[in-house]
C-alpha cells in the first residue's frame, strides 16, 4: 500500500488552533449538577420548606415530620437517575477505544478527540471510525455502514470513496484522509438535532403534578387568608401556625408523589436485576402504555450476525458429504475474515484436505477460492459473478432471495487465477440467514396479545426485513413498503395506517414515520441500535435501545437492554402495567385528605375555632390508614391491560369520603361545645373517626379481596388503634377508655358507612346530571 508521511506536529498544532480538532460528542445524559437541582428545586420541595420554616417557630419540632416525606422523594429521584447516568456513562467511555494516526512519517496512537482534519488514520479489521474521510490508499477495504443505513451487507471502498463516522472496518485496512471532525462529522450532526432532556411523558404524574400545581394556587391564599382569620379570632400563635400548616399539608397529596417515586423506583430495581436500564423512572409508565412498537431489524429482530441454513445440492456429481468436505477446507484453507466466511467456517469444520492457489474473497471479484488437494478448482461467491446463470437457474436465486436467504454458489472450475475465473459448474447453493433473536417472535406474540402493534422500520432490503417480519409471524408482513421510492410529499400517516413493514428507510424517514404514527394517535415505542434509529429514538414516546449499539443510541434511550434481551421489554410492560394499574385504584385514598383538607379549610374561616388537627396528629392516618398500606397494595400483581381509573376512584371513592369526615368533624365540634370539651377531646375524636373512613376507602379500593389484601387491611386497623394506646401521648391523643368520649366515638365509626353510601349516591347523581346537561349543551353550541 502507498506510503504517506501524514501531517507534521506544526501542521497538527496549527489546526487545532483553528478549530479543527475533533471533538467529544456532546452528552446527551443530564450533568450530575443538573440531576440535583431537577430534584431539589421543585415546586413541591418548596412549599414544603416553608410550612417546615412556620413550624420550627412555634419549637413544635415533632409537627415537622412531614419534611420527612418530600426529602425521601428527592433522594429517590437523585438516586435513580444518577444511576442511570453512571451506568450510560461507563458504557460510553467503554466504546472510546483508541485510534491509530500517522504523524511525522510515523505511525502513532492516539484518543480519538485528538484527531485533526487533514489526519491520516490507519484502519484496520474492527476499526470504528470517529470521523469522516476519504480513502487515500486501501487493500481490499470493506465497511459495514449498519449503523448508519441499517444495510447488513458490507460495502467495498476504493480509493477516493468516503467513509462515514459510525462505522466499522470489516475486512482489508486502508489510509484514510479526515475531512470532517467535531460537529461536521455525520454522527455528531444527528445528535445535534436531539435535545439532551426530553419532556416527561409519564401521564400519571402529570396529572399528579397538575394537581399539586391547581392546589398550589388554593393552597397559598387560602392558608394565608386562614391564619390571618385564626389570629383575628383570637387563636395563639403555636395553634393557629399549627392549625394552618396542617390543613396546607392536608391538601397537598404529598404521599401520593412518594408512592409514585417508591413504587417506579422500585421497579427499577426489579428491572435492573433482569439487565434493564431504566433511565428516566415515568418511561416504566410509558411503555405500559405503548400500543404500537416500532422495531429496527439488524440487532434488534436480529442479532447482527448470521447463521448456515441449508446447502442445496445442484449436481450428482458429488454427494452432500463430499460437498460438505470441499466447502470445509475450502473456506478454513482461504481463512477470509468477514462474517459470511466466519459463518461458513463454523458451520463446515472438517476440513481434510489443503488449499492451495488462494484467491481470497474480494468486494470487487464477490468471490474467494482455490484449488482443493487433489480434488479440483472450486470457488463461492454471488452466483451472478461466478456464473453464467441460465434462466432456471436465476429464477431459483430469485426465488431463495425472495425467502430470505443470503445466496452464495459453489462452482467448480477449470481456470481459477486472481483476476479470472472460467469453465465454472455449478455444484450447490449455500444458504445463509440472519440470526432472528430466539425470544423475538415470542415477545411479539405476547405484546400483540396485550394490544401492542408491531411495526419493522429498517434500512435493509424491504424483502430481507419482510421475510424477518414473516418468521417472527408479524401480521401484514407481506405488505413491505420500499421507502427509497416514497417522495417527501407522501401522506406519511395513511402509510404507517395502512403497512407494517418498510425498508431501505432513512434516518430522518424514520422519525417521520414516528411522528405520523403519534398524530394518528398512537403511543409508540421504538427499538434500535444503530445511530441511523438516533432520530427516531428521540421522537418516540418510549425510546429502547440494545447494549451492543452505537454509544449516542444508548445515551439518549429511556431503557437500555443490557443483555441486548428483547424479551426484557415483557418484564418491563408488566412492571409498569401493576404500578400504575395498583397507583389508579388507590390515588383515590389520597385525595380523601386533599378534599377534606380544603373544605375544612374554607369552613374554619368562619368559626372562631381552632383546626381540628395538628401536623403530626395526622401522621397516623397519612401512614397506617393511607401510606403503608397503599404502598403494599402497589407491589401487588395487576399485569392487566391499563383501565385508567383514577377519575372514577375520586369521583366514586375519594370525594364521599371526603365530605363524610366534614360532616362528621362539624358533627364532633357540635358535640364538644355541648360538652364544653377541650381540643385534645376534639381532635383524638377528628383523627379516630377520620381513620376510619379512610379504612373504609382501603377497603374498596382493595377489592377483590385475597388473603394478601386482608392482611394489609387489617394490620393498618390494628396499628392505627394501638397508637391511640401506646403512642397517644406522642402525637396528642386522648384516652378513647373515657366516658363519654369511647362512646361517641363507637357511634359515629358505626355510622359511617350509611353516611358514606348516602352520599355515594348524592355524588354519583349530581355528576350524572352534570355529565348530561354539558353533553346536550356541546351541540346546541
């Protein structure tokens, strides 16, 4: 191969600066700095800080456990994405292999960042390149460019040719020229078009948010015009701060954020110990609710590599054996290291006699051979270039094509020299497939079951990827659309309605199919490996990536298969499937105090009374009654297709409940004027008879019942009644074995649940007919 001397440490200096030095690509993971402040600063952690602030005042510090709850939540949240960080981050410095320069007539090795335009790089067999250039000299060079067209075959580069970032040296070495470093590069000018964050995408916390942020708007004038009416009715200073922060407390469903963070969290954790990444803890409850998912075939539906199928014997001159024992020492004798003959040599090791006169196998010849010990000449390559086919025997290649299969031909010759291959007899077809993923056509089968469509979008030849749809029995596989001859005018969301398989497809080809298959309303989800699915990744609802691709696929992926296990995505359909299927029944527990919390709040205003509870007086219930059980309910199995139920559970559960604790609460302040009671009296009552009806709401939310449940239900009954004998003290109770308060307090607990069921029936109407009268008013409109 040509010698070049490449640039001069002067040269070197002097471009770099100019600029022209490569550079990292940018990270697409969150700064550890930007991971905290995420976290810290919240909306959520600062209305907390301040209640803790009003607290510490009154030197009331046991009331400021509540802090307690949003610390927990921030630490979750810090914890799990610095994890995923770390764990993307190692992977990436794991692909940052060095690179091989010559410098000042040498050859030298070097980072790949320390690269300059006008370089001259050495590559070999396994070299990945860093940057773009042009072939300057070659020795039989071939490129697998997967990563970037999501073509399998390699491509043969001459001198003159480009060469693209991204990807890999599979046979031959060459010198090859930088032209583009840094963001000029391809690689680094697709990633520059993602955004390093991308917007949460978990409806369930949404809606939780939404909800702290509506409450937020009440929470701060309502509290403020609350104390001012306590000082104003002649309340002290500890109590009315006391009183105020309680009910602020009360109406923000701050356990309910926990619950989510505890529970995604640890799902991660099970999801982690079956070799799932999970980056970002609400893609769980994302992929749950995928209903179609976009597959990449190389490395995804399949493994990357190949595997022997059948030899198909064309000749009666030899018998199978024999041909198995020529294609053996042929292929062991030549030695070719590209992944067909790799394959072969696998397949067929006995290889009995030597090889001599070796042709090895060429891009520009597409074939390799030699003469075989004293049997004769023999060469395998495309059939097409090494014989002159007739028309049945190019029917038959077609035919084996169309199923699938790479075709190659064995020939026997009478002249075979470098450049000449003549007198050629066709002796049998060998049959190479991809390698399909042995759990792929069973994850599918499952996914489709629950609802989820399948789609393969590849760069590789629409009849390779429909014969892969086809064998892992994808329906509509045999409707594959060839993107290269789809216009950029095309109606993108009748073609993803209408097709499942679409081939030769283009990076940005990808995300507009993704963009087409979310405005025709679909939640998707998309697999892949290579920086060719980068795009698409970043556009889908649910981006997956494989452990063995490309660094940037992984960095920006929201699950990173770690074993590159398809069937993992089962594991993590189901994790996020219980979560939110176990949070939707049970959010309803949560907004019970919510409700209560600011109707009482808006009643309190006009009473020259203290607030019924004390921050730490409503731990028991926010704990036993709702927390701890809560929380055990969320682990339970409940892998059904998702029923979003939580409007139903506040309207239903939540909100009847909620006004049987006000009733109830207005009914114990009557009864304790009449018995001129004092507010220990009156909030031991307001904290006994409150935990029952959130018992009560654990209760239905819990059904159907099973042993499991009904430990749960009735451990939390047992522990709440044994902090008003143990622990009373503690949090300010009374003792419930005194007359008459024992007993008022039996009665009120025994009405309960006509009261609830009154007004079930009261809000189920109301909402009914409110439900009606907004339905016949939109068309009048």
């Amino acid at each position: 191969m040509q010698q070049f001397s490449g640039l001069t440490s002067a040269e070197v200096q002097a471009r770099v600066q100019q600029g022209l030095k490569n550079t990292e690509p940018r990270p697409l993971t969150k700064s550890t700095g930007q991971i905290i402040a995420e976290n810290v600063f919240t909306l959520f952690n600062l209305i907390n800080v301040v209640l803790a602030i009003m607290v510490f005042t009154t030197g009331s510090y046991k009331n400021m456990l509540f802090i307690l709850i949003a610390t927990v939540n921030t630490l979750i949240g810090i914890f799990q994405e610095l994890r995923s960080k770390h764990q993307v981050d190692k992977m990436a410095l794991l692909s940052h292999s060095p690179v091989t320069v010559i410098r000042n007539g040498a050859s030298q090795s070097i980072a790949p960042a320390d690269v300059v335009q006008g370089d001259t790089l050495q590559v070999t067999l396994g070299d990945q390149f860093p940057v773009d250039g042009t072939v300057l000299a070659t020795e039989e060079l071939e490129v697998d460019e997967s990563q970037i067209t999501g073509e399998a075959d390699p491509i043969s580069k001459q001198v003159g040719d480009p060469v693209t970032s991204g990807s890999f040296v599979v046979s031959g070495n060459a010198l090859i020229q930088v032209t583009k470093v840094g963001s000029a590069t391809f690689v680094n000018s697709l990633t520059a078009k993602i955004k390093p964050t991308q917007q949460n995408n978990s409806q369930l916390l949404r809606l939780i948010n939404r909800i702290i942020k509506i409450l937020t708007i009440i929470i701060v004038p309502l509290g403020s015009i609350l104390l001012v009416s306590r000082f104003l009715h002649g309340v002290g200073y500890s109590e009315a701060i006391l009183g105020t922060v309680a009910a602020m407390m009360g109406m923000i469903p701050e356990g309910l954020v926990l619950l989510s963070s505890v529970t995604l969290a640890v799902s991660a954790y099970h999801l982690a110990r079956q070799h799932v990444l999970v980056r970002d803890l609400a893609s769980i409850e994302t992929l749950a609710r995928v209903d179609t998912i976009c597959l990449d075939k190389t490395g995804t539906l399949t493994s990357g590599a190949l595997q022997f199928k059948q030899l198909q014997l064309e000749t009666t001159q030899y018998t199978n054996a024999e041909v198995g024992e020529i294609l053996g020492s042929l292929v062991n004798g030549i030695g070719d290291t590209n992944e067909t003959a790799r394959t072969l040599q696998s397949h067929f090791q006995e290889h009995p006699d030597p090889v001599t006169d070796i042709v090895p196998f060429s891009s520009a010849r597409k074939w390799s051979g030699g003469t075989v010990g004293t049997v004769g000449k023999f060469a395998m390559g495309a059939p097409q270039f090494v014989l002159d086919l007739t028309p049945k025997q190019q029917a038959e290649v077609q035919h084996l094509a169309q199923a699938g299969n790479r075709v190659l031909a064995l020939v026997q010759a009478t002249t075979l020299q470098t450049n000449e291959l003549q007198g050629t007899q066709l002796i049998a077809f060998i049959l190479i497939t991809d390698v399909i993923r042995p759990d792929a056509a069973t994850t599918l089968e499952y996914l489709r079951n629950q609802g989820v469509t399948a789609k393969v979008i590849s760069g590789d030849d629409p009849t390779t990827v429909a014969q892969i749809a086809k064998e892992t029995k994808i329906p509509g596989w045999n409707q594959s659309v060839d993107m290269s001859q789809v216009g950029d005018d095309a109606d993108y969301q009748e073609l993803v309605a209408e097709h499942t398989v679409f081939g030769r497809v283009k990076p940005a080809q990808k995300e507009r199919l993704i963009k087409a298959l979310q405005a025709n309303g679909h939640t998707v989800a998309m697999t892949g490996d290579g920086v060719n699915d980068i795009l698409a990744l970043r556009q889908s609802n649910c981006g997956i990536a494989m452990a063995s691709g490309n660094e940037s696929t992984k960095s920006i992926a929201d699950f990173v298969l770690m074993n590159s296990n398809f069937s993992a995505l089962i594991n993590v359909l189901k994790e996020g499937r219980r979560v939110i299927n176990n949070i939707d029944s049970i959010a309803s527990l949560y907004l019970i105090k919510t409700m209560f919390s600011v109707m009482l709040s808006v009643l309190f205003l006009f009473l020259a009374k203290s607030y019924p509870f004390e921050p730490i007086q409503l731990t028991p219930i926010n704990s036993l009654m709702v927390g701890i059980p809560s929380f055990l309910l969320a682990l339970a199995p409940a892998f059904h297709p998702i029923r979003d139920r939580f409007i139903a559970g506040i309207t239903g559960i939540s909100l009847p409940s909620a006004l049987t604790v006000v009733i109830n609460i207005l009914v114990i302040d009557g009864i304790g004027s009449w018995l001129h009671w004092q507010q220990l009296q009156l909030s031991t009552l307001s904290v006994l008879v409150t935990g029952f009806v959130c018992w009560q709401a654990l209760i239905l939310v819990s059904r159907p019942l099973n042993p499991y449940k009904t430990a749960i239900i009735a451990g939390s009954i047992t522990l709440f009644l044994i902090t008003f004998v143990v622990f009373r003290h503690f949090f300010g109770f009374a003792s419930l074995f005194s007359w008459p308060l024992g007993v008022i307090g039996v009665v009120l607990i025994l009405l309960i649940n006509p009261l609830f069921l009154g007004l079930q029936r009261v809000v189920h109407w109301v909402t009914t007919t409110v439900s009606a009268l907004w339905r016949n008013r939109r068309p009048a409109e």
